[in-house]
C-alpha cells in the first residue's frame, strides 16, 4: 500500500510539473510572438540576448535560443542537478519548437501595451516553469555559477548583465526602444517573482515583549499560529540575564499593520522583527479568505 501511494504520489507531481512547463512555455511563446517580436522589443538575459541577435542578423530566434541556452544546460547539470538539467532541455527545446512552429496572434503595436502585457507573459510563463522545475532562460544558472566563482550576489551578477544587453540595445535599436525593453524586463521580473514565489505573499514577524503571554493570547484569538522560542535577554553583566520567550508567527501581507496595531498596544515598547516569506508549505497558516460575491 505505502508503495502504491508513493508511486501515485510521484506520478501526480511530475504531471504537475510538466503541465505547469507546458503552460508556461504557451504564455512565454505568446509573450513573445504575439507582443515583443513584432514591436522590436526584447528582454534581459539569454532571452534578451536571443532577441537581439535576432533583429540584428537573419538568424532565426528559435535557433538562438536553444543554442546560446545549450551550455547553459550542461552547466545546470553540474551546479544544481540532472534532473533539472533534463527539465530546463526538455523546456527549451519545446519553446523553441512552439515559436518556430505555431502562429500566435499579434494582440497590439501599441508600444506601452507591449512592454507591459508582453513583460507580464513572458515572466509568467518563466514563473511557471520554474514552479514545474525547470527554467526558460540560462542567465539564472549563470548567476549560480558566479556567485559561488566570484563573491558577487546573484543580484549583482544579473543587473551587470542585463546593463551589458541594454546598453548594446540602445546603440543598434535606438535609445527609445531600449527604454521599452527595459520596461518590459521590470514587468516580466516582477511576474516571474509573483508567480514562482507564490500568489500569497506571507511575513514572518518575530515578537520579544515581556508580555509575551497577552500577546500569544490575541495572536490566537486572531486565528493565527505561533511557535515559541526559549532564549535570553543578554546584558553587559551576566547575572542580568534574564530568560523570554520569543514569539513567531507567519502572516498574510495584508495582516501586518493590524496585527502590529494589536501588538502595540498590549506593549508599546515590543520588539518587533519582519522578514518576508516568499512560499509555505504545510503547519497551521491562516490562508487569505475568499471574497464571496452575491
């Protein structure tokens, strides 16, 4: 029985994962046949790159994208694992067979709309690929690589290389139409973060209060969880040392400033600590109600 379950149990999360591959290389194919490429726009990274070698030469995009996205495959495999490698292949082989092959509709010319809605369809379909495991564009991978090579952050190591791509957009395509790729690159990266973070975006708020007790209690009476962390207050003389209980709980973006309010005024002088949760799973969180219509 435990067997079958856990065959079953591995089969639905690679169809899982393969639909959201296939729906994600549908959105970025769109985004790109349907907005981008008809407008002369392009995007950061190995996409970006593609495109622009794309305007600027006879060669055709879906060659370009697989090919500069090849090595970038191999060093998936050797950085973060086979079964990745095989998915981002597999990803990239089918985008680029969807572009060379079905004919998405042209949506608008409209400049403004384009880097918005083809920004927004590209990163959705990157966001979703990488919720199915895979990725659509090798730069992350480089970015991976670097930062382990060089010290910079990934952050870093993508915004050098995206102002690289920019600035070469700008010189051949023209200073207006690089300021809507790089429009449209803000777009797609905010997608990307909304999708493969999750829809619900959640903050993990630390509490140290000496009235630690109340503040459990409203935090209950809130409906929310909260783990308790045993520690110390720590002074210049140890024998002020003095032991608390630390509060956590994980909350909806939108929870924040009320839960705070309560907080405060239980202990105006609390310490409160935020950080931000890009994706849960599991334990007692209180998910956002649904609006009811009538």
């Amino acid at each position: 029985m435990f067997e079958k379950k856990s065959f079953g149990f591995i089969t639905f999360n690679l169809i899982k994962e393969f639909f959201l591959i296939f729906v994600g290389i549908g959105l970025a194919g769109f985004g790109l046949k349907g907005f981008l490429i008809p407008s002369g726009f392009i995007d950061g990274g190995v996409t970006g790159i593609s495109l622009l070698i794309h305007f600027l030469t006879p060669i055709n995009l879906s060659l370009l994208i697989f090919a500069i996205n090849l090595p970038f495959i191999f060093l998936a495999r050797k950085q973060i694992g086979k079964i990745f490698a095989i998915k981002t292949l597999f990803a990239i082989v089918v985008l680029s067979l969807s572009l060379s092959f079905i004919n998405y509709p042209i949506i608008t010319l409209d400049k403004l709309l384009v880097a918005i809605f083809g920004g927004f369809l590209l990163g959705a379909g990157i966001g979703l690929s990488v919720r199915g495991g895979s990725v659509l564009d090798g730069t992350e991978i480089l970015s991976v690589y670097l930062n382990r090579k060089t010290g910079f952050s990934m952050g870093e190591i993508v915004f050098f290389i995206n102002v690289i791509i920019f600035s070469v957009a700008a010189i051949f395509l023209g200073i207006e139409t690089a300021l809507y790729s790089i429009l449209t690159y803000l777009v797609a990266s905010k997608s990307i973060d909304f999708i493969s973070h999750g829809i619900e975006e959640y903050t993990g708020l630390t509490i140290i209060s000496d009235k630690n007790k109340e503040i459990r209690k409203k935090l209950f009476e809130m409906g929310n969880g909260v783990t308790i962390y045993h520690g110390n207050k720590g002074y210049a003389n140890e024998k002020d040392k003095k032991e608390i209980e630390i509060l956590f709980t994980i909350v909806t973006r939108l929870e924040v400033f009320k839960i705070k309010k309560e907080i405060q005024n239980i202990d105006t002088s609390a310490l409160i600590i935020e950080e931000s949760i890009s994706e849960i799973e599991g334990g007692f969180i209180k998910r956002r109600k649904p609006k009811i219509t009538k």
